[in-house]
C-alpha cells in the first residue's frame, strides 16, 4: 500500500508515517518505480505496533528500542510509566481542585482570581506563619470559597494557622459545614478531629447539630468532647451522656462541668443531669480522682437536692472525697435562692 492508503486504513497521518521513516521507525519496505513508499502487511503490523505502545505513554525512542531489541525487557519501563502517570494525575488534580475553587468564587475579574491563587500559593507555604498571613491578610469582603478553607482547614496541624483557617471559614458564609462534613467521616482521627472543631465553632449553622450529633458517636475521646461541648451550649439533652463521661474520663472536665450547669439550669436537664453523675459516683469502678471530679461538677448544678448530695458525700468513706465535698456543701449553701432554682427567698 502507498502512504496515503496507509494513513487511511491506519489513522496515523502521512506526516507522522514520513516521521516514523525518518527515524528508522517504520521503514517501507519498498518503493514504486515513481518512488513512492509502499508498505507491506507486516509493514502495517509494525505501525499498529508502535501506536499501541504510544498509547501506553512510551516515546518514540523507548518504543524503538522495545521493538528491536530482543532482550528487552518490559517490566521495569512499565514501573516507571505507572510512576510518571500517577505523579501527572496528582498534578492534573492538583490543578483541577485549584480551577474549581476559582470558579467556586465567582470572580468578577483577573483581579479576584489572582486573589484566589495568591491564597492557595500561600496555603501550600511551608511557613506556618505565612499560612496563617495568607488567611488574615484577606481583604475585607473577600469572597473565599468555603471549599477551599475547609479543605485547608482539615489538613492544617499548626494550631494557630488551624484557629485563623477555622475563623476564616465562619466567617466565609456558604456551606463550610457541608464542606466539613466528609472529614467527620475520615479514617484519620487528626482530621476528624479537626472537622468536628470547625463545626463546633460554626454550631449554629444549618446541618451542624445533625453532624455534631453523628460524632458523638465516634471511638475517639476528643471527637466526642468537642462535639459534645457544642451540642451541650446549644441545649441539645442527647449530649448529656458524652459531657458526664468527659468528667470520668477527665477529658476537658472542668469545662464539660460548666456546659452541664448550663443545660440544667437553662434546658430542663437538671434531674437527667443529677442521677447521671450520682449513678457514676456509685460505680465500683470509679476511684477517687473521678469521684472528685464528679463532686466538682456537681457544684454547677441548681436545686436543693445537690446539698442533700454533697452532705451524704461529706461523710464519704474515701478521705479525699469527703474534704471536698464539705468544702463545697459551704458553698453551696451560701447560694441565693435563683442559685439553688428555688422559687420563693
């Protein structure tokens, strides 16, 4: 066959079959009297030969080599193909996530979209400090998709630049807890952690308590407690049991204490609250440390019944608890009556 047949039953362009022969590729085997190339079948083999190896991703010259050498062996040019063609695809993800985020903020102008790269540069800093510049040094009215920052915010580990990321992001409006929501869900307990954190900083914004919610259910203490500290502030009762278990574990005790008192006195919980924490200073398993604690939170509760409880405590077997419990059992009854939940003085 003559070139421009080949090129027609083949689909490789008279061009790039001139090419091929230049290279010594593929070679005609013949020529006419006028000339012309003229291509065998085995001729025509060989160049569907080559385009599959190109579509593989090989060069001219790799393919050359591969066809001619008989000792070629293809394994590790195969390896190295695999490793070039993931590294591409990260790139091109790369570049795809940062189009998107672009196009996410709905740029105006050049000017509002080399803001959005001018920031994703500075998120990719190995600088803490110029990531966190980064997120401060957005103008006022910025738009900033919450994509981005959530996005920023879950892999951050410095804290400083995570607290400006998390700030960043309330402030950013959209939907940054949809944006969150799948790193509440992530094999990585570091991400969860942050996710549940953001969320918890933006409580009030629609899905958070749904959310916040599911993570009271994680394996992880420090998931829980965040979300259980949110959940509490924002009066939802199902958080009751992760902030008691908070103060036996003496996970952000203190604080999960408060967040107790304040749904007891503003939420209706206080009898739910009270028998949480008496069943768990009856436990056979809690030891003194947690035994204090819980006689600590009790003090944030209202209502008479709490004197009735630290008074019995105060004759306590366990030294320790009983000096504390008589500590507070004075304050306690130095309360004003709107303390204690009384109605009348």
């Amino acid at each position: 066959m003559l070139i421009g047949d080949v090129a027609r039953h083949s689909g490789v362009s008279a061009r790039m079959l001139r090419h091929y022969d230049a290279l010594g590729l593929v070679r005609p085997t013949g020529r006419t009297v006028g000339g012309y190339r003229e291509y065998s079948a085995e001729d025509v083999r060989r160049i569907f030969h080559v385009e599959s190896l190109r579509s593989l991703g090989l060069s001219l010259k790799q393919i050359g080599r591969a066809l001619e050498d008989p000792a070629f062996t293809p394994s590790a040019l195969v390896s190295d193909l695999i490793r070039w063609t993931e590294d591409r695809l990260e790139r091109e993800q790369e570049l795809l996530e940062r189009l998107r985020a672009v196009d996410a903020s709905a740029p105006t102008g050049w000017q509002d979209v080399l803001r959005i790269v001018e920031l994703m540069q500075g998120l990719d800093s190995t600088s803490a400090a110029r990531r966190q510049q980064a997120v401060l040094a957005r103008p006022e009215g910025a738009s900033v998709p919450a994509e981005l920052l959530a996005g920023a915010v879950l892999a951050e580990s410095d804290p400083n630049v995570a607290g400006a990321l998390r700030w960043a992001l309330a402030r950013a409006g959209g939907d940054g807890v949809a944006a969150l929501a799948a790193g509440v869900h992530s094999e990585d307990v570091d991400i969860r952690r942050r996710a549940v954190l953001a969320i918890a900083g933006m409580a009030e914004a629609p899905g958070a308590t749904a959310v916040l919610a599911d993570a009271l259910g994680d394996p992880d203490t420090r998931v829980r407690g965040h979300a259980a500290l949110a959940l509490g502030r924002q009066g939802v009762a199902g958080a009751v049991p992760a902030l008691v278990g908070m103060v036996v574990e003496g996970s952000n005790d203190v604080e999960a204490a408060e967040v107790l008192g304040t749904l007891s006195q503003h939420f209706g919980c206080a009898e739910r609250i009270m028998t949480a924490l008496v069943d768990e200073l009856a436990a056979p398993t809690a030891d003194s440390a947690t035994r204090i604690r819980l006689t600590q939170a009790l003090v944030e509760l209202p209502g008479t019944s709490v004197q009735e409880v630290l008074r019995r405590l105060a004759r306590d077997d366990d030294r320790a608890v009983a000096l504390v419990a008589s500590a507070f059992v004075t304050v306690v009854d130095e309360r004003s009556p709107e303390d204690l939940g009384d109605e009348d003085p």
